[in-house]
C-alpha cells in the first residue's frame, strides 16, 4: 500500500476517534438496537448450540446403545438377531402404550410401556427419586413408574397396579432414564416393566402397536456406519429404522432447528426494526454535524473523505454495540440453562459458542452497514454554502445512486445470510420477502400520508391546522414514525395472534361431533362384541371402527425414501413408521381431489395418499409408493388422492389401501366413541373404568385429555416466544423514541417563535397531541392490518392450522401503539416547552 492510499484510510480514521473522544451523545438508541438485537440472535444460537453439543455428547446414552435397529408390529427374526448378536452386545426393548389401572379398579390413566430385558441399559443408569431403580428378574412382576403415575392415582412405592392382566408392585419412582429422548414424545407417563410383566399382561397380540428396539453396544474399533451398510445388504427388507449414536434423536434435533429458526428470525426481525432506528440515529447526527461538514468542505475536504470519515465513526459504534450485544447473549445461557435445567431435555453445558456468536455478529454488522448508507449518501452533492444556508437541516439533498447501490447490497447479504443458516429456506424466503414488502408498503403509506394532510381541508381549529400541518412539513416525523412503529407493530400484532390463535384451538376448538375416546389393539374377534359393550355402556354414542396396521416408507416412486427431498412440511410422512389402513368405500371427513376409488374387485395393490403429503414428496396419480409392513414390501400404484379434514379427528389416515392389499395379514382395530351431549368429565372416566375392566388390554386414549397435554407443551414453547417478542418490542419502542427525539431539535425553534407570538402552553401540547395521535393511529391500521395478514399466513399457510382472529388482542395492540406514541412524544415535548425564547432567537 503506497502513502497516499494509506492516508486514505487512516486518516479518516484518526479523525473519527478524536471525534469519539467526546462521548456517544446521541447514539443510546443506536446502540441499544444493535445490542437488543445482537443479544437475542447471540443468546438463542448460543442455547441451541449448547443443547445441540448435548445430544452429540450424550448419544450413545440418549440413544441406548452405539446402533439401535427398530421394528413396528414384529420381533427381529431368528437371522436378524443372530447377525445383530454377532457385531457386540445387544439388549432388546418393546414399546407400546396400555392402561395402567389402581388395584381396586378405582382410576386408571394411558402409560406409556417400555419392556426391558436384563441387559437394559447398555449405557448410562436409571437413577429412581423414591424406593430403588432396579428391576430384579427375581421379582419379574415389579415396575418403576414416572412420579406423574404416582400423581394421577394417587399411588406411592410398594402399592400395586393392573396392566392388562398382571398385577405389578411399584418398587420405586423414576427420577432419570437414560434413553427417554430416544423414545420420543409420550401421552402418558412411563412405566418400566420386565419382559416377564409383559408376557403376563398379554398386551402383545398378533398386530399389536408394538416397536420392537434393539440397542447394540460395539466394540471400540467398531465402526457404526459399517454395521448400518452391512445390514442393508444383509436384510434390504427388513424394514427397520436404523440410527446411530451420532444421530441419536433426529425429532429433538429437528425440533431444535426448527425451533431456533424460529427464534432467530424473531431475533433478526428486532434487529431489523432496530436498523431504522440506526437511520434515523445517523440521520440526525449528520444534521447536528452540518456546521463541521461546511466547515471541512470550505477548507478542501473532499466529499469522499467527509463520508469516510463519518462512515468509520459509524462502525466504531456499532462494533460498541454490537460488543455490548455479544457480552450480554453469551451470558444469557449461562443464567437460562441454570434455570432451565430441570426442564431442558438434554445435559446442556453453558460455554462460549464461538460461531453463534459470530453470526449475531456479522448480522448486527450488516444492519448496521445498510441503514446507515442511505443518511451518509446525502453528504457528496450538497455545496458548502447550502449546508452553512440550512442549519437545520430541512433541505434535504438527494442520495446519489452508489450509496442506494450500496445499501441495497447490504441488505441482500443481510437477506441471503437469513435464508442460508436458516433450517427452512421457504421461510426464511418469505421472512424476507415480507419485511422488504413491509418497508415499501410502510414508505407508500408515509409519503400517501403527508400527501393526504398537504390536501386536506384547512380546519377551524388551531391546534388541528397546525398538527395537520406537522404531517407534510419539510422534515416532518410521519416516514420516520411509520416505518419505526409500523413494523414494530406489525411485528408483534403477528406474534400475539399467532399465540392466541394456537391456544384457542388446542383449549377450546374440540369439534362438536368430535370423537371422545380412540380405542387402540382391539384385537380382531374383540371387535364385535367391544362395539356390543361400548353400545350398552354409552347409550347414543356414536361408534366408528377401522382396521389398523404399522408401516414405514421405504420407497417414493422407486426412489429409496433416505434418499428422497421431501417438502419441509411432509418430511414427517418419511420419518418412523406411519398408520395405514384398508378399505373398500372412501373415509369420512376426506373428498378425493384427483383421481378415482377403486372397485370392489380391485386385485391390484392400490392406495389413496392424502393430498398435500403426496405433492410434498413429489407424488401424483400413476406413482407407487412402497411401505414395509410386517416385515413385508408391499408397492401400491397411486389411485386418487384425498383432501383431508383433520381437525375433525374423526378416523383418517395419510394412506388408505385396497382391502386385498393386506388380505390375511394381522390387524388390530381402532375404533372412536362420541359422546352425545356436553362433556362430561366424571361420565367419560367412569366409562374408561369400564372399559379397563372388561377389556384390560385394550388401550383408552381420552381425547380432550391428549389435547390438554399438547397444549401444555404449546404454552413452554409460547414462554419462549413471547421472551423473544419482548425484544422486538422493546426495539420498537427504543425506535420510536429515537425517532420522535430526532425531530425535537427541528421542533425546537418552531415553539420559542409560536409561543413569543402568544400560543400558550396547553394549545401547543394539544397541536403535538393531535400530531402524535395521528401518526400513531396511521400506523396502528397498518400494523395491525399486516400483522393480522402475516398470522393467517403463518397459522394456515405454514402450520396447516385453523386460523381463528382474536380482534381484542389486535385493537389492544392498536391502542398501546397510538397511547405510545402520543406520550413519548408529549414527554419530550414538555421539555421543549422549559427552554428558554432568548438563547434560541439569539441563533435565529
């Protein structure tokens, strides 16, 4: 680098820290966006990262072994289990859910089973709260159970239970089972019982759902990815899902990513808003700094030197904040994941996430870099004599077109690095899409404003004309107040209804025909005379039974499905095994959308997939698809494909086959109970009483029972979100404060000269009342209109959920934005309104 190419950049450098030297005056708003935003995309990286290290760490626990092979409805083999004994040590699992019913037959509730054998666990330890962990094959009907057991029936060590038809003797209360994650989520506590309690229980019957798991622990040179290709040659149609110790539970890691996309796009949304809060921070410092400019360019300064040197100063800055950001998000987990460490599902270990701490860095970078261009850009073309003309700064130049380039440029790396690190691209994709919509809607709506007021009728009143006036003067608040509160607003309107539609469909959206209880292992020649009891039982009950069968997906049009790139919201049809069915006549609840039902005589393997799975992996009518069911392969040609009305929970299923598909295989039935009239809680458990009773092995799942635990988990997660929306709550607020400050110094000499000419006190705050009611009140329709619009999307277009409104929540959020506004700008205004005429007129 020569001398003067060196000049150039250090000398707007030195400049910059002498500058710096008197404080950050006028920067606060600044660098508390940057760090609020920073803070949240840092902290939640950072806990993702933590809980992420913790199922890699704790595989092969989590996992129950370094290999574990799954099979649904079946044992392995005896050639299976010879080739798995011969690669190291194995231990056998069945998991399966049942009735867990007190002694006197009182009370019973669903538990979820988990058999074990001898060798149970291969790694790690059951640790027990009360009584012992141990399950001796000299007692071989003891059980330990999870404290929720002992909660519901009110049970403790040492009493008894019924579990189909054996009766186990509790010997202690599980406090921690090594590979529960592995299992995945449960409707019921677990109960952990020998193998010899589940063959007296004789909960296993031909086509039982059952999942047969068998955990290998290998050697120490023992590669897991060698064994897993072994056994796909060995047994390409076995039909088992096979994971390994490095992938131990791919729902929770899934979770997690989906979860902190989730999170971090709330996270960069505040940070965004924030970002206007950054322009208009820099805004308002180069019009304090107009007398130095003029002075600088009057004695030779070039224009690009001016830029450069406010340019550093502005990064110098932001790297403060950004600092202050990364200081604050990497202590944020060391304090959550102590309090959280009960509630957490892995052993998450607070340290410092080097690359999560990165990414908020580069994001707040980024932001910062884009919105302060824009300001910057209006320093090269405005003459020295203008600037010393307009100290005020109410002359505005106009921004040349490289710095236009230049924001744009950065705010696409600020998009693309969004839709890169994100779990889902699509939508991460309409993230973006939507804030870039929001900023031009929001800059229309500013300029459609002013133009709105510029033409309105002059009113009589004095302190509405001068409001009015406010809206369109030069250097008026309305774009600057629109964009901050408005995507604020918007932002969180998205959020709250979000919330409460969830809630409200989980707590309070159960059908009205809905079903009351799903029946589960039904054996065959149960099924009638079960029907001829829930009939006497349930007087008026209206009663539904289809056969049932376990299946995983092995193949999408011919393609392996590990191999196939399903759409985001169908990658869970390709996940473990999935409910299938036959029939002759289409289900209840669908309408066929392409395609036709099959005859009666169909001989042919044919299927009925619902609609919108089949479009995310690819499929249309004339495909097949393959699925192993009892070990078998069976491929099935496409026949027509369903619009599914699942929020009815009535029967139904993503695939329906032909009845000669599965003739003569063995099934279970299940079979759903509506009650007629309004729930009644104390009816239902007395009919669940029953039901265990006369058919201990049949498994009750109470239907408003399983949706009260769902939305238990829901709300957790809500926890979250709201902290998260708290964030870009505070931006907006910190954004708006800053714009409406930035404009207190243009405001200043209009309200020494009105009141010299006689305004008196309370007319001005009114005139500024009305103003700031009106700013906020524009802003709150677009708010609350984007927001509503951005929820539905969200609920119907990603989640596949019934949006239900909340107009309450979306006015409250109205009234909050516009009491807001009018407030912090009559509190800065009071000020104003303190200083005294002299000094001012002085300058004029």
């Amino acid at each position: 680098m020569n001398r003067a190419a060196g000049s150039a950049v250090w000398l707007p450098l030195r400049f910059a820290f002498r500058e710096l030297r008197g404080g950050l005056s006028g920067f606060v708003v600044f660098l508390a966006c940057i760090a609020l935003g920073v803070a949240a995309i840092a902290a939640v990286g950072s806990v993702s990262r933590s809980m992420t290290e913790g199922l890699a760490r704790e595989g092969r626990a989590i996992l129950g072994g370094d290999v574990a092979f799954t099979l649904v409805q079946r044992q392995a083999n005896p050639a299976e289990l010879a080739f798995l004994r011969s690669k190291g040590d194995i231990s056998e699992i069945a998991s399966l859910r049942g009735m867990a019913r007190r002694a006197d037959g009182s009370d019973q509730t669903l538990v979820e089973v988990k058999a074990v054998d001898a060798a149970y666990p291969l790694y790690g330890a059951i640790e027990a709260e009360t009584g012992t962990a141990t399950l001796d094959s000299a007692a071989p009907l003891a059980a330990l159970a999870d404290p929720e057991l002992f909660t519901r029936l009110d049970l403790k060590v040492g009493d008894t239970i019924d579990l189909g038809t054996a009766r186990l003797t509790l010997v202690g209360s599980i406090g921690s089972e090594p590979d529960k994650l592995a299992t995945g989520l449960g409707f019921g506590p677990r109960l952990l019982v020998t193998r010899a309690a589940l063959d007296a229980a004789k909960l296993v019957q031909p086509g039982s759902l059952v999942q047969w798991s068998y955990r290998l622990r290998l050697p120490a040179d023992s590669d897991p990815a060698a064994l897993v290709e072994a056994a796909k040659v060995a047994f390409p149609d076995a039909g088992w899902q096979i994971r390994t110790r490095d992938d131990a539970s791919p729902g929770l890691r899934r979770s997690i990513d989906q979860f902190t996309q989730y999170l971090t796009l709330v996270g960069l949304a505040a940070l965004v808003v924030g970002g206007v809060g950054v322009a208009n921070a820099v805004a308002a410092f180069i019009d304090r700094k107009r007398p130095v400019i003029a002075t600088m360019r009057s004695l030779g300064a070039e224009s690009r030197f001016v830029v450069a040197l406010y340019l550093c100063q502005i990064l110098l800055i932001a790297l403060v904040g950004i600092a202050i950001g990364l200081v604050v998000g990497a202590l944020v987990p060391v304090v959550a994941i102590r309090f959280l460490a009960d509630v957490l599902p892995v052993g998450a270990e607070s340290g410092l996430h080097l690359a999560s701490l990165a990414t908020a860095a580069l994001y707040g970078l980024v932001t910062a870099l884009a919105f302060a261009l824009l300001p910057l850009g209006r320093i090269p073309d405005v003459a020295p004599a203008s600037l010393f003309r307009d100290m005020n700064g109410s002359e505005r130049s106009r921004i040349r077109l490289s710095f236009l380039a230049g924001a744009l440029a950065a705010s696409a790396v600020l998009a693309a690095l969004a839709v890169w690190l994100a779990y889902d691209r699509r939508i991460a994709i309409v993230f973006v899409v939507a804030i870039a919509a929001s900023f031009l809607v929001l800059r229309g709506i500013g300029w459609l404003v002013m133009a709105l007021a510029k033409r309105s009728p002059r009113p009589a009143s004095t302190e509405w004309r001068y409001a009015i006036g406010n809206l369109h003067r030069p250097g008026a608040l309305t774009p600057s107040v629109m964009l901050s509160l408005g995507l604020g607003l918007a932002l969180i309107v998205t959020l709250a209804l979000i919330d409460g539609s969830l809630q409200r469909q989980l707590k309070g959206s159960m059908p009205a025909n809905g079903p009351s209880f799903f029946f589960l292992d039904i054996q065959r020649d149960q099924l009638e005379p079960f029907s001829t009891f829930l009939k006497q039982a349930a007087p008026g009950g209206r009663i539904e039974s289809v056969p049932m069968l376990r299946g995983r997906i092995t193949r999408v049009a011919g393609t392996p499905s590990d191999q196939v790139k399903p759409a985001a919201d169908s990658a869970w049809v390709l996940q473990g095994d999935r409910g299938v069915t036959f029939s002759a006549t289409p289900p209840k609840n669908s309408r066929i959308v392409e395609g036709e039902w099959w005859k009666d005589d169909a001989r042919e393997p044919l299927v009925s997939m619902e609609a919108g799975v089949a479009r995310g992996l690819g499929l249309k009518v004339g495909d097949t698809i393959t699925v192993n069911v009892l070990g078998r392969e069976i491929t099935a040609k496409i026949a027509n494909l369903r619009q599914v009305d699942w929020e009815s929970l009535a029967i139904n299923f993503v695939m329906v086959f032909s009845p000669s598909t599965f003739a003569g295989a063995p099934y279970t039935a299940l079979t759903t109970l509506s009650l007629p009239g309004t729930p009644d809680a104390a009816r239902e458990a007395s009919l669940m009483r029953d039901v265990g009773k006369a058919y201990p092995t049949v498994t009750a799942i109470r239907v408003r029972e399983a949706l009260n635990r769902v939305s238990s988990i829901l709300e957790q997660l809500m926890v979250a979100i709201r902290a998260a929306s708290s964030v870009a709550l505070a931006a907006s607020v910190l954004v708006l404060a800053g714009a409406l400050a930035a404009g207190l110094q243009g405001r200043l000499r209009d309200t020494v000269i009105l009141k010299t000419l006689g305004a008196t006190r309370r007319q001005l705050l009114f005139a500024f009342g009305y103003e700031y009611g009106l700013l906020g009140l524009c802003a709150a329709v677009f708010g609350v209109g984007v927001g509503s619009l951005a929820a539905f999307a969200v609920v119907a277009g990603v989640m596949k959920q019934s949006f239900f409104y909340s107009p309450a929540e979306a006015l409250a959020a109205a009234v909050a934005a516009v009491v807001l506004t009018v407030l912090l700008g009559l509190l800065g205004t009071w000020r104003l309104l303190g200083r005294k005429a002299a000094p001012v007129l002085r300058n004029l």
